[in-house]
C-alpha cells in the first residue's frame, strides 16, 4: 500500500512555516506498513488544492491531507474537496452540534465565522475533532481512501488517532514493513558509509539508508517480512551487525535523543550532572530537561551569560577573566570545576565561546567554544573552532551536541 | 515565475527529518519575486525522482531540487537527472579537482567513494560547493531552469547564494512581490480573522492570510506592485492598517521572534532581565540568548529544578515548598522575587510547572503551570492550565512564550 501526502497552505509553500504533519504522518503509516512515496505542497489555492487531490486519488491508495479547513477565507480544502469529488456542500448537523459544544465548553459565543466548518461534501463522511473545531472529511475516491485533516498539528494527531487509524486498520493486507533506526556521532558519513556499504546495497532486504542532519548521521533499516516477527529479525540483525562495526559511534535508535542517551546512561549508573553556561545559555540546561524523568540525574544549572555573572555564581576569579578573556580553557575549566562543587554531583559541563553573528576576533573567532567537562578525577577541556560561517544558532547547537557527547564518552569510561 | 521545490531522500518522505530547505528555498525566491506554487518530496528512487523532475520542468519556470547527491549508494539524483536529459554521466575534471582539494585542505585521503560526486551529466553545468563536497548541478530543460542542490543545510545555503541566485536574478523581470508579515500573540485565530476579514478577501492586492503556530499568530501580506517601491508601499499601508486594529496583540514582524521582541523593548528602554527556571529547565534562558546582543539585557540565571535547589540558589525556603508545593504561586513568587534581588536586574522571569507526561495529580494536573513576573513594585503570578494532553515540549514552549509575552505587556506598560 502507498500513501501520499498534501499539505496544504499558503504558509507553509511559501516557507513562512515548516511542515511537521507530513513528516509525522509518514512516521504513523511506517509503522502501520504503509508506505509514503510521496508528499505535496501546494498553497491555499482552491485549483491548486484540487489538481493535487486529483492527481493523487489516482496514483495512491491512501490520501492523507492537512490543512484549510479553518474559520477564515483563506481556508478553501473543503471547497476543493467539493469540485473534486463533484459535490455540493452542505451542514452536517452533528459537526455544527459539536462546534456550538466546543464554544460552550469555553463559555464564549461562537463566532459566525465559524459556521462554515460544518460545511462538508455531501455522501462524505466528517472526522469529529476531540481538541479544535474543524472537522475533517473522508471519501473514498477512484484508487484512493482520501482523509482530510486540520493544519493545526495536535488536532491533526488526535484526529489521526481517533478517525484515520482505525479505517486504515485491516487493509494493509500481510506483508509487513519494519523500520529501525540507528543514530551516530561523530563519525563522517562518508566513513560511515564505506563502513557498511555492502549493507546498503539498493536491492537488498532490509534496505539500509543514511541521512545527516546537524552532526548526527542516522541510518535508517527498512526490513520487509511475510510477517512481523520475520521483519523485526531481519531489522535487529542488520542493527546488530551496524552496531557491532561503528561500536560507541552509535549512540541511540529509533529517535532517541543525545540527551535521552545521556540520560539514560545517567540514571543506570545512578550519576547526576551539573550545568555552567556562557555562550549556550541555558541550552544544555534545556536539553537535558527535555527528556522526561531527568530530576533523576539533574538539579539544577547556571547561566553566567555575562562575565559578572561567572565571578559571582561560580566564583570564576575576575583576574582569570581578565588575563585569558572569558572565552578560554581556564575559564571553561574554573566553571565546570566550581559548579560541580557547587552543586555536589558527579559531573558538570560548562560551555563559553563566541556564538556570534558578532563579538569575533582574528585571534579568537566567531565559532570558537571551549566545552568543559568535571568529573571526580579532574576537568578535561575541549577547544572547538565550528567554523566563522555557522549560524549562530547551529553554532549553538553543535556545541550543546558535543557537550552532551562528551559527557556520554565519559559514562562510557572513554 | 513560479518556481517548483523537489526535496529528495527517503528520510524525508518517509518522515525521519523534517524538511528545512524547501521553506528556506521559498522564502529566499519570495524574495526575489519569484513565487514557490508546488513543493514536492520523494524518496531516494531513481524513477520517482525523475518523474517529479521531468514534470516540473513542465509546468514552472525554476525547479531548485535538494539531496541525493553525496558519496553513498542511496544518492541517486545525478542519475536521474541523466535519465531525464537523456546524457550521460562523465567526470568534470574541475569538480574532481575541488574535491580533491576539500580533503587535502583538512589532511585527509580522499575516500574513493567521494569520486562519483564529481560525475555531471555531460552537458549540464557544475555548481561549486564551498563548504563540502557535493557539487551542484545545473541545466535548462523544457520551460524550466533547473538547479539540483546537496541536502546538506550549510552547503545548500552557501550553493543557492554563490550560485543559483546569480543566475536567478535578472530573468524576474518587471512586475515585483514584496511579502510582509505581522505576528500576533494572545487572540484566538477566529477573532482576528473576524477583526480583518475585509482584508482577506481572495481577489484583493495585497493579498492577507493568517497562519497559526504554538499561539502565534501570523499574518502574511503578499502586495504585488509594478515596481518594489509600489508593492512595499501597498504591503506597509495594510501593515499599519492591521497593527492599528490589533493593537498590542501585535508584537513583531518579518520572523521576529517574541524573545527578540522583547529584547528590542529591553534595549530600548535601558531594563534588564533574569531568569529563575523550574519546569522550562533553561528554555526562557536560551529563547532570550537567541538573539544576537542579548548580553545587553540578559546576564544571568538560574535553573533549579530540583527542590533543593530552589532552596541553595534561590532562597526559596524548604518550609514554604513543603507547606504549597514546588509548583505553586508561593513558589513561583519566591523564585522571581529573589532572582531580581541576586541578579540586581529590573525584571525576573520564574516558572514552575507539570510539565509532564507524568508527575500530575487530581489536584496539580499535568500542564498546570505558575509564572512570576518580579518587578520593581512587587510579583504578578500567573496561573497557566495548558491541558493534560499537551505535549511536555508543547507545555515547555507555551510556557516560554507566555512568560516572554507577560514581560513584554510589562514593558508596554500593561
């Protein structure tokens, strides 16, 4: 079975937002077997919206759309959906039920505005939405079971939970696809990939894929079995075969975060970990946080954005500053050494360098971080130079990565 | 000119990574005038890439495609591209040279498996990559100009401006877009889309949209003019038109972020910010050092996440958390109250909260969330109940924005 995908908005064609429904979608059908060949962009443009929904109904087995179907007159997948499918469109007496419901809840009158989401293609079926107010609609149509679905991603995900997933239940016939995902650091994929070249061969099964994506290579098995035990073996021994050859290179699977890795190697060894940052400023902090259950390993962390800061909180000597500048391997070292006292755990990074877009010198340019990791034997100090043309925000971002991995290094005793 | 996007690799259609170049791509054509009407995603497919091009040389002026040209065997773009024009592949000698020259710059042997990047389909021209290995490629067909590009962000960035945009510029001719956008926090969408329906009707110039993203509103002004200065001078009398009617609801423009909203008010008005963290864990910290010059305003701050903490950082007595709770009102004033008097800045920002999945409980549900605001005449607490179904990454980044909205009605002086 193959799906395709249409997201609609001028938004989103545009580039004002990125699309996450799609990428989401893809991931639900995955793991239900279905597989998506193909995803569409198109504005919210009521012929555009219709020669995609067309095109698609033709060439896929499942449609699943998102987006245009909100209170406003930009909003037209409904009207679309009506030419298409050579409909009228008319009240669904229980979708304008639920809407009036949905106001009600929220002690406010509902705006007029709203009325026309109750509006859906005669002989289709509406999609009752449990977080919002559009409805979706379902049709079938020539090749294709089509689903339209809200923009607005959690009104998406419930009603793809809810609405789509038990229609798509019991057509996706036997022959099941797993799909397992591996995450490396630190090894380029080039390398990566002489690695295990003869893993991915185009016609092999499972075929193997990597893809890069902000100093994290991930390499993706899709395995195909008569049934799942039979896919879920061939994917786990390709998994262990790619392990074994790029060893502590693989830090995780199946979307498995650095900060989760970290995490979990935290809270098996029963350790905790401390933060100082500079030039990240409360990223590492925020990583760390992310990951639920994380009061198991982390207290607590200090941002000393400013020089000031540093010398007051974690008693970084403003001589120290002054004579190596705050961007160096003693000031890295005199935080990550002084908020692990301070804060009495096992380890504590510390970040400062310039991030930039400005504040770069010849000596000291924009890209340059120390990172520093204290442990109980001492503080080792690593010196980056990410390069003066990054972003400021990836600057950020690499640098909290590499923070994180050395910290995952270290619990792996490396 | 209306330009098509194809975004290439199965990790993208298949959901594994989120998209970022084709909204970049966009936006940077909008730019130019030039209109992006169709975005497009297949896998690493040798007949569904060539399918998705030979159909957009077709139907758009420009196609820009992403991906699939690097070292291993999944990256099949430059074949598809040869099927299409119906060329052969050759070596570009210059293109081999360059890359040769990447890896002896960082002391490295070349991996022989780096050699296919340099084959260009003979005919075609090679694009230079100046920040990796990939070349580009570049060649007229039908009715497009077509320009394939490495996925790589960085590498497709630096291509697009040394390259393709050179080549872009000039063929736009007379008639110019200029695209303008307002974002708005605090209205619901249907409320605002009623206060300026009248300026969404389809047929009028400029044309105005709204789009909803994690409580941000944004409304989007496309002005068509025969020259810029006709289109940017339609596009800034309905800028002022809808900031008129929206008032404060309206906080920035152009991609301006709430944290770069506020820190402009921060500047402008000489005050400074700290932050004391529970349940954002560091995101109000990182939002607010986002910005470039945020040393301006933000020195410090802490994260206490764990009880204790609260109590060593931040004076936040052990009694009164036993007596309320670490997320209650008490608390949250505690924490803002005392970060402003040991950070001596004219603001503090606290935040505690359930940000779940688990950890609420009847009476303390997941998503409820308290944030102090400290000022120089006592603390505002605010009492946020974002739901029990928002996600903890949903809970966490409502809750920084909601916190860096209240000091910026603050400094409106509300």
């Amino acid at each position: 079975m193959q799906a395709h995908l249409l997201s609609i908005g001028t938004e989103l064609v545009i580039g004002q937002t990125v699309d996450t429904n799609a990428p989401w979608l893809a991931q639900r059908l995955a793991e239900m077997g279905i597989e998506c060949t193909r995803q569409v962009t198109v504005g919210d443009d009521r012929q555009a919206i219709a020669t995609a929904v067309s095109a698609a109904a033709d060439e896929a087995d499942v449609l699943i759309a998102t987006g245009g179907l909100g209170p406003t007159l930009d909003d037209l997948t409904r009207f679309a959906v009506a030419d298409v499918l050579g409909a009228e469109l008319a009240i669904d007496e229980a979708s304008l039920a639920a809407l009036a419901a949905f106001f009600a809840a929220r002690r406010r009158a509902m705006p007029e505005a709203n009325r026309v989401q109750a509006l859906i293609p005669r002989g289709a079926t509406p999609l009752a939405n449990a977080c919002g107010t559009a409805p979706g609609i379902h049709a079938p149509h020539r090749r294709a079971a089509m689903f339209f679905l809200p923009g607005v991603p959690s009104e998406m995900r419930a009603m793809f939970e809810n609405e789509v997933r038990p229609r798509l239940a019991g057509r996706t016939g036997g022959r099941t696809i797993v799909q397992h995902t591996l995450h490396t650091f630190g090894l380029p994929e080039s390398v990566l990939g002489e690695q295990i070249a003869d893993l991915m061969r185009p016609d092999r099964n499972p075929h193997v894929g990597t893809s890069a994506a902000d100093l994290v290579i991930s390499i993706r098995i899709n395995a195909a079995g008569a049934d799942a035990a039979e896919a879920r073996r061939l994917a786990a021994e390709d998994a262990d075969e790619i392990r074994r050859r790029l060893g502590s290179a693989v830090f995780g699977e199946q979307g498995e975060t650095l900060a989760e890795a970290v995490g979990r190697l935290l809270l098996a060894s029963g350790r905790t970990v401390s933060t100082a940052e500079s030039c990240t400023g409360g990223l590492v902090a925020k990583r760390l946080t992310d990951v639920s259950g994380s009061s198991g390993y982390f207290g607590q962390g200090f941002v000393t954005y400013a020089n000031e800061a540093k010398t007051r909180l974690l008693a970084v000597p403003a001589e120290l500053i002054a004579r190596h500048g705050a961007v160096s391997r003693e000031v890295a070292e005199a935080m990550a050494v002084t908020c692990r006292r301070f804060s009495g755990t096992d380890y504590a990074i510390s970040t400062t360098g310039i991030a930039g877009p400005t504040g770069g010198t010849a000596e000291k340019p924009v890209g340059l971080v120390y990172l520093g990791l204290a442990t109980e034997t001492g503080c080792a100090v690593r010196e980056l130079r990410l390069g003066e043309t990054l972003a400021r925000e990836a600057i950020r971002d690499r640098t909290a990565k590499l923070a994180l991995n050395l910290l995952r290094l270290a619990l792996l005793g490396q």
